[in-house]
C-alpha cells in the first residue's frame, strides 16, 4: 500500500527525532568539543540509525514525487551529511547561527552601492565573511582586521599557504592579540 500524503504519525516521529536531537544537544552545551562528541555518539548514534532505518522502511511505500516522498528522498540522500555532528563536537544542528550572523549583512545590501559590480560584491562578501568569522571566535573584528592588513601585506602566501594558520582567528597568537 502506498502512502500518498503526510498522517499524523509520519509527523510525529520525524518531529520526535529532530525535537530528541535538539533535546538532547541542548544537555551538551557545557561540554568541551571531545566531550560533546562523545555524548552524541553515545547519546544519539543509535537514535539517528533509527530514524534512518525508519525512512528506508518507508521509502517503498511513499509516492516519490509527494512531499514525504521527496522529503524521504531527500533525508536519504544526504544521509553522511545528516549525520556529520556526529563526527564533530563543534557541529551544530542546525545553520541558525549562520542565518543570524548574515542577516544583517542582507538587510544591507541594497544600501551598497559599491557592489554594483561581481567584483564588489565578492570583496563585500569576503570582507564580510571575515569579520562574522571573528566574531564567532570572539575577537574584536576592528583588531582582527587590522592584524590582517599587517601582517599579510607582505606575506607570500601563494608559495606558502601554511602561513594562513597563522592568521587564522582561532591560532592562540591571534586569540591574544586581537580580543
């Protein structure tokens, strides 16, 4: 028997997995990065293969081109992607972090007439992307950019890329100088 829409208990088991995920990472918050991921691997490994289990069983009995349908297809494709905050303590669950961090960047972006151009609006995003990326390492941006400007004015990162480590917002130097 095919599955043609959504019931009420399609609904309640996938929202009972992603609310569990969240529930659980919530507990994890103090945790240092190795604890955190530890925790989900003990926590919530065996919980993910369920779900996952859960979706291949159900993917033969939904029309694929429903929404549950492309939904199921979807989870199932990008399934090592789902997954991957299992791997990593400093994974997030979801990409609301980044969402915040750009939202004013897309509120403005009418206002920059200098991004008239793709060469414009590259540098504007990278600009951008560097002083979000400070912020989420918790230094001054202004500090940041200004050791930038610097300190790679005269580097040769071309020949040596292992420079960029360097600079990087996390590299304990960086962390000191830039707060």
């Amino acid at each position: 028997m095919l599955i043609r829409e959504l019931t009420a208990e399609h609904i309640y088991l996938a929202c009972g997995y992603t609310d569990m995920r969240k529930s659980i990472d919530k507990g994890l918050a103090g945790l240092t990065k190795e604890e955190r991921e530890e925790q989900r691997l003990r926590l919530e490994k065996e919980k993910i293969e369920a779900y996952f289990a859960w979706l291949q069983d159900i993917e033969l009995k939904v029309l694929p081109k429903s929404k549950l349908g492309k939904a199921v297809q979807y989870s199932l494709s990008h399934k090592e992607a789902l997954q991957a905050f299992l791997k990593s303590g400093n994974a997030a669950l979801s990409n609301n972090i980044c969402e915040r961090a750009i939202r004013n960047f897309t509120i403005g972006r009418k206002n920059w007439l200098f991004s008239d151009s793709p060469k414009g609006a590259k540098a504007s995003a990278a600009v951008y992307s560097i002083i979000e990326t400070a912020n989420a390492n918790g230094l001054n941006p202004f500090q940041y950019l200004k050791y930038l400007f610097e300190h790679l004015t005269n580097a040769d990162i071309q020949r040596h890329p292992e420079h960029l480590d360097d600079v990087l917002p996390w590299n304990e130097t960086i962390q000191q100088n830039c707060k």
